[in-house]
C-alpha cells in the first residue's frame, strides 16, 4: 500500500459554514497539530452556537464595523450580555411551575 500522507480539500465551492480538509495516512495526526496546535483543544466544547456562528459572520464582514461586531461576537460578547437575561427567565420560570403544581 502507499505510504504517503495526503490532504484533500473536501468542501463544494461556495459559500458555507464548514470547511472540510480530509488528511490521510500516517502523518496526519502530526500534520493537524502542527496546523492547528492549541485551537482544537481550545474549542473543543469551549464555544457556544452564537459564538460558531460569528466565525461565519466574520467571514461575511464586507466593512469595518461589521467586522468588529462579528469579532466581538466570536469573543463570547452576545452571549455574555444574554447571560443574565437567561438567568431572570429560568427564575421566572421556576416561579410559574411552583405556581402551577397543586
């Protein structure tokens, strides 16, 4: 068999929110963590669905100021200011059940 190491872009042209690259053979485990040292243990469960979804918005920034929000947006900045919001519904919430149960 060959024992080569490949890379192969595995992503459709267009736009989209995965981008694939498929590594092969016996260096690839070495090849990724050379490309990607500390972002795969980074983000590994580290960020949530609106931070993923900034990194689209940062590719899609056509000015500065989009740019800068979508920047912020990946830095956790949306979902720190929900944070109390969702912790006042999550109390509102368990204030309307208790009500509810008989």
């Amino acid at each position: 068999m060959y024992q080569d190491t490949i890379a192969a872009i595995s992503t459709p042209l267009g736009e989209g929110k995965i981008g694939i690259v498929r590594l092969s053979g016996r260096d690839a485990l070495a090849i990724a963590e050379k490309l990607f040292p500390r972002r795969l243990s980074n983000l590994s469960g580290r960020i949530d669905l609106a931070q993923a979804e900034s990194v689209l918005d940062v590719v899609r920034a056509k000015t500065a100021a989009s740019l800068r929000v979508a920047v912020q947006g990946l830095g956790g900045r949306l979902s720190e200011s929900l944070k109390g919001v969702r912790s006042e519904l999550m109390c509102l919430l368990a204030c309307l059940t208790a009500r509810m149960l008989p």
